[in-house]
C-alpha cells in the first residue's frame, strides 16, 4: 500500500524522532544511519567543486601539457644509451664520412641532396670535430670524436616527430583519445626510436615529412579563411618543409606529390565555384604557385648553394662536375699547368658536357658481344686509363715529334689514340651493348693498324673564353666528335652498362645529329704537352645553375645504378612486400657477442594493426559507396569531409610513398618503408577514431577502456622489443624470445 507521507529532502521519517533533532556531527539516526552534518557536506562539495577545476585545468590546456609529456618520453626513448656502442654503425659509415668532407670543406660526391649532410657536418662542428676520423664500418671511434653528441643532434629530429604527430593528428580533427593513439605510435614505434639514435638521414627526413604533413592540415583547415596573415604562414611554411624534405632525399618528392594532388583537387573545387570572382581565382593560383613551387624549390637549391660554397676544396666527388667547376676548387689537379691549346701529340683527357657526364675511358677488356673489341665507356674517377693522344688522321704524314707544332682546329679531322693500351678510338655498323640504336664505339687496332673508322671530326660548338674557333683550348672549348666515315656523334648519355662493363657509363656513336644535345659535347680537362706553356684554366668560372643541373643529373644517374647485383649476395636488402607485414628486419652492425648489437624491426602491433587499417579502410569507402548508390544518405557533408581530408589523402600518402618502390629497379631496404608507415599509421587513427564513434556518443567510460588497452598493446609492444632499440649486449641467444619469425635475425 502506498504511504501517503509527505517526502522531506532529509529522508527522514515525518513521525520518526529524527525528524526534529539536531544535527550533530558523527550522530546516528534510530535506523543506524550516519545523518549528513552541514559541515561534511559542505567538505565533500568543495572537494568535488575542487577536483571538478584541476581537471577543467587539465582539460583546457591539454594542447599544452599532453604534447609536453610526449615530446619528454620521445627525447627519452632516441636518446636513453645512445652512447653505448663506440664502434660506427650501419650506414653512420657514409653519412659521417660526408660530415668530414664538409669540415674538411672537400667536394664530394653522393646520391642524396646535400641539406641532411650538412646537418650532419654541423654536428660535428658543434661537438669539436674536425673531420680527420675516416668512418670506416665497424671501427671505434676515438677519444677525439664526441660521436654521443652527434648521435644526440640526429636523435633530435627523431624526438620532435613526436610533437608533429600529434599536432597533425588534431588538425586532421581526430577526436582526444585518437590524438594520444596516433602519437603513442610514433612514440613507441621501434624503428623510429632505433634509427634515430644514430648519425643517419633518417630522423630528418621523417621530420621533414611530418611537418610538411601537419603544415598542409593546417593550410586546409583554415581554407576559410583565405589570404589571411595566418593563411600565409602555413601556405609558406608548407612550401619551406617540402624543399627541407626534397633536399634531405628525393623520397620527399612523393610528399610533394601528395600536396600536389591536393592542390589540384583545390583549384578545380575553385575553378566549378561560380561565385568566385576570377580575379580571386587568379590570385589563388598565384599565391600556390609561390608557396608551394616556387619557395621548395628556392629551398632546394639554396641547400646546393651552401653546398657549394662550404666545399671549395678539391676532393673526392671532382670527377661528377664539369672540367670548369673542377678547375676552380682549391688544391685541383685539373687543368694545373696545362697549356690552353691543344696541338697534335697532345695527351689529354676529355670530359662529356652532359648533365652527370664523366671522362673519356677505356682498358683492356672487351665486349662480351657485338665487335669483342675492347670497350669504350665514361668513368667518373682519375686513372690513365682516362688519357688519349690528339693523332693526324691516316690520310696526312705521320705525327712527328721533332716537327714544328700543329694545333688542331675546327673541322679537323682527327685520330684518338688511347694512352694505355694505343689503341684508336673506333666505331663502326655494330649496335651498341645497350643503345641498340646507336652504333658501338670501341677501341681497335694501333698507330699503324686501323681504316678510316677511326677518324672523327671535330665540330666546335662554343668556347667561353674566346670568339676564336680556330683553335681547340683546354677547359673552355666545347666541340663535338662526328664520326667522318658513318656521320654518328661520339655521345655519352646516362645508360649505364651491365657488370661486365663495371656499370660505367655507355659511350655510342649516335645517329641523330641534334647540336643542342649536350651529351654529344665534350671539352679536354686536362692537358699534357712539354712543348707548350703551362696556361690558367682556372680564371674562368662555371655558372651556378649549370653546376646545380649537373649535380642533379649526376645523383640521378648513380642512383638508377643502385640496382641488385644478381652475382652478389646482400643480407641487408629486402623486397617490398615484406615492410607491411613486418615480415623481416635489419642487422645494423656485427652480431659478435662483444658488440652492441642493434636490429631495425618495427613494433609488431604498430605495423600489423596500420596495414590492416589501409584494407579496413577501403571496405569503409567500399560500404559506403554501396549504400550510397542504394538511396542511403546517412553521412553528413562534414562526415564525407572527415573521410575526404583525414582518411583518403592518408592512405594517397601511402600509396605514393609504398608504390614506387614497387616497380623501383634498385636495391631496397626497410628503412625505405619509414616515411609510409607513417600516413599508414594516420590511416589507423582515422580508422579507430571513425569505429568508435559510437562509443563517444554513449559510455565515454567504454571508449576510454578500448582506447587504454590500445595504449597498453602499443606501449606493451615497444617494451618487449625495448633491447633491438636500446641495445642488445652479451651473447645473441639470450634475446630468442624475440624471434617470432625466422625472417627476424635477431639471434644466429
């Protein structure tokens, strides 16, 4: 039966004698119960009132205090025992033997842009190094090298990754808890925190990719608000990070691909936008074109620039830059008291004018098909196999020695006699090894063995010192070797030969007869004559710009060189499939059991779970999609965004960054997957935080459960695996449990 008491907000019985008593501090009621005194109310409310606020505090400024703690935890983890192996690791073998030319200020030669290596250089400047110490692999480093702190400015650029990926992850509009998830992974990814503990290129490329990541998130988000000074900002700073990630390596080229794309998706939003004045419109355009090209690649080439300048002293590298460049480094071979005019009986080396060309060369060894005549080729490195003798051709008397000097001219017809082996340089109706197109030049016979296929005429094209043609000059000339009997050019493009020809590169006699063709230019380098005065070469410079073409073309040739030797065995190369499914790792030095030993494997639930996200991902759109086209309408124009801009220009990411390596020739690492993993890891969050959005709307408390456990897997993980990173010392055996597949090598 219902009572018909009136209800009082003390719950107290209306006919019970607690109604009217006192409320006395620690008093029991008759029913037991501890009464509520006004003063411990007031305690608890205040104390709720209190907690409330630090966790308001908490919540206001976590932008500030969650990124702090991260980027604490990533210091920690690249830096913790960075020191403890003194013997030099992996690939610290090349980036810090090109940190010592730049101290030495010694032109050098590499595949990769040179911003990374001058940062590399500057550590070293900065820890009192003074480039004397060769970098040899698996050397220790001595007293004299501060080798800690040159591993402790690298391991910065992988620290600060850390940040940017959380700072991205927020303006991808990712709800808190992916935020902390996104970040987490890159925090405790093993093959971030490993390769950024020592002196490689890695950790600045990997920054340079996030930044330009977070600046083009950032320049989206604020798309209304265009021209703005913040605009800007992040159009600018967009364009400076994607010349700092080109001139770090070429791989930043997919990154520009990436805002590429997103640019001309854009402007073609714009372009249908008929609202927009086309005076808006142009100024659109304008403002892209000088953010996003004309900034990177103001960037790129005052990187070169510098690079130039610090390396004025002659060097190992010489030989990839023109005869000029050469000439004007300090302490240069190239053209020193060579007479300016070449005569017959001259010895000399000739350069090729084309972008990465090197020198005139050829030795003993023949092809292995075609004439079998010894080879001719261009080789970057000084040797004398690189000399010829200016001849008379057979028509004219011999050359005499004691006879008065005879210059060679324009239109002269010539014989090249190679110094080594006084062979003549020859070429005739057999196709070349590799130009099939072209005709094959080789070098045959002797100085009274031979035909009219030796004879070559020489065509001057332009001297920068002279009007004069009439005469063939060191350094200066430029002219062209036509090949009197059959009309081909003597040219060297960038085609390099198989193994039998040493990969050097392939020299033809080309048909087509194109006078811009600057592969079929060439200059003499230096010049060898006691019956002429010593002359200076030197006081002639090269232009910025064709020096700057040259290296590029150069690094561009030797990179398509880099490809798998089919007769040598490389236990560090790995195939393309095998990086997403963490299907194999990287020994990065010796795995004696006196050597700290360190093994490049990424952090199994990182890998598994991001790969996984990019096939999720494509079933979401595929969904989606079906539906659609079904009559559902169930996605709001800001969740179509969402999927847009922080889903699908990720996953492009990848693609762009995974796929070339696909169909790439050259030989392959899984250092080559980092700057992927990354957009596959962004692609996780997306995937994560669109699931759970359920979750968000309903029982905060179960998404935070499923969000915890992943922080637990993702820390979990970077914990077991702790020793590849900080490294592994004793015997290997002891880390078997880390073995979970045979394609790791982490013991014997």
């Amino acid at each position: 039966m219902a009572s018909n008491k009136a209800s009082y907000a003390t719950g107290a019985d209306q006919d019970g004698p607690d109604l009217r008593r006192r409320n006395v501090r620690g008093y029991s009621g008759s029913n037991g119960d501890i009464l509520q005194t006004s003063d411990s109310y007031d305690y608890d409310k205040k104390a709720k009132k209190g907690a409330q606020s630090v966790l308001s505090i908490l919540d206001e400024y976590e932008y500030i205090i969650a990124p702090l703690i991260f980027t604490f935890l990533a210091f920690f983890t690249r830096m913790y025992k960075i020191g403890l192996s003194p013997i030099v690791t992996w690939d610290e073998a090349h980036f810090g033997k090109f940190g010592s030319h730049y101290l030495k200020r010694e032109f050098y030669f590499d595949v990769h842009p040179p911003l990374g290596k001058m940062l590399v250089g500057l550590s070293g400047y900065l820890a009192g190094y003074n480039g004397s110490f060769e970098f040899k692999s698996g050397d220790t480093y001595p007293e004299e090298v501060n080798y800690t702190f040159m591993r402790l400015f690298n391991a910065t650029f992988g620290a600060l990754c850390v940040p940017v990926a959380y700072f991205t992850a927020r303006e991808l509009n990712f709800r808190r808890p992916t935020v902390w998830l996104v970040t987490m992974m890159v925090l405790f990814e093993n093959s971030y925190a490993t390769i950024s503990r020592f002196i490689l290129l890695d950790s600045m490329l990997l920054l340079f990719t996030f930044t330009t990541i977070l600046c083009w998130a950032r320049f989206h988000r604020l798309q209304q608000e265009s021209f703005s000074p913040e605009w800007w900002v992040w159009l600018l700073l967009t364009g400076v990070s994607i010349g700092c990630v080109c001139s770090v390596k070429w791989v930043g080229l997919f990154c520009t691909a990436l805002v590429g794309l997103y640019t001309v998706e854009d402007l073609w939003n714009k372009f249908g936008n008929l609202r927009m004045p086309k005076v808006e419109y142009a100024q659109h355009v304008v403002a892209r074109v000088i953010g996003l090209i004309a900034v990177p690649v103001l960037v790129y080439m005052f990187s070169f620039y510098l690079h130039f300048v610090v390396l004025q002293n002659s060097g190992p590298g010489d030989a990839q830059m023109s005869s000029l460049f050469q000439a004007n480094l300090k302490g240069t071979q190239v053209g020193k008291d060579s007479p300016l005019e070449i005569a017959y009986g001259s010895r000399a080396t000739l350069k090729n004018m084309g972008y990465g060309g090197g020198l005139l060369h050829s030795h003993v060894q023949v092809y292995p098909e075609g004439s079998q005549q010894q080879q001719v080729t261009c080789y970057h490195h000084k040797d004398a196999n690189n000399d010829w003798f200016f001849y008379p051709n057979r028509n004219q008397p011999e050359y005499n020695a004691e006879a008065p000097l005879q210059f060679v001219a324009d239109q002269d017809v010539i014989r090249l006699i190679h110094s080594q082996t006084g062979r003549n340089l020859h070429s005739h109706q057999v196709a070349a090894p590799v130009t099939k197109a072209d005709y094959e030049v080789s070098s045959y016979g002797n100085t009274t063995i031979g035909d009219d296929k030796d004879h070559w005429t020489v065509e001057v094209v332009s001297d920068v010192a002279s009007n004069d043609r009439s005469k063939i000059r060191t350094l200066t000339t430029a002219f062209r070797l036509k090949h009197t009997s059959l009309g081909c050019y003597l040219r060297a493009g960038n085609v390099n030969l198989p193994q039998w020809g040493f990969k050097q590169i392939e020299v033809t006699c080309t048909k087509d007869n194109k006078p811009g063709d600057v592969y079929t230019h060439w200059n003499v380098e230096s010049h060898w004559n006691e019956k002429l005065p010593a002359g200076d070469p030197g006081s002639y410079k090269s232009p910025f710009i064709r020096d700057f073409l040259h290296l590029n073309v150069a690094m561009m040739t030797s990179n398509n060189a880099l490809i798998p030797d089919p007769d040598k065995q490389d236990d560090l190369a790995s195939h393309f499939w095998q990086w997403p499914i963490l299907n194999v790792g990287l020994r990065m030095c010796g795995w004696d059991d006196h050597i700290v030993k360190y093994f490049l494997l990424g952090n199994p639930l990182v890998y598994w779970s991001s790969t996984a996200s990019l096939a999720i991902f494509g079933l979401l759109v595929l969904w989606y999609l079906v539906r659609w086209q079904r009559g559902y309408d169930e996605l709001k124009p800001g969740d179509i965004d969402q999927i847009h801009y922080s889903g699908l220009y990720p996953v492009a990411g990848w693609f762009l960054h995974y796929l070339p390596f696909v169909a790439m020739a050259r030989v392959t690492y899984v250092h080559h997957y980092y700057p992927a993993l990354y957009f596959a890891i962004l692609t996780g969050g997306f995937v994560i935080d669109w699931f759970t959005r359920p979750l968000a709307r309903g029982n905060r408390r179960v998404e935070w459960g499923v969000y915890f456990l992943w922080y637990a897997g993702v820390i979990g993980m970077f914990v077991l695996f702790r020793a590849v990173t900080f490294g592994m010392e004793g015997n290997n055996r002891q880390w078997s449990h880390l073995k979970w597949f045979n394609t790791w090598r982490i013991t014997d």
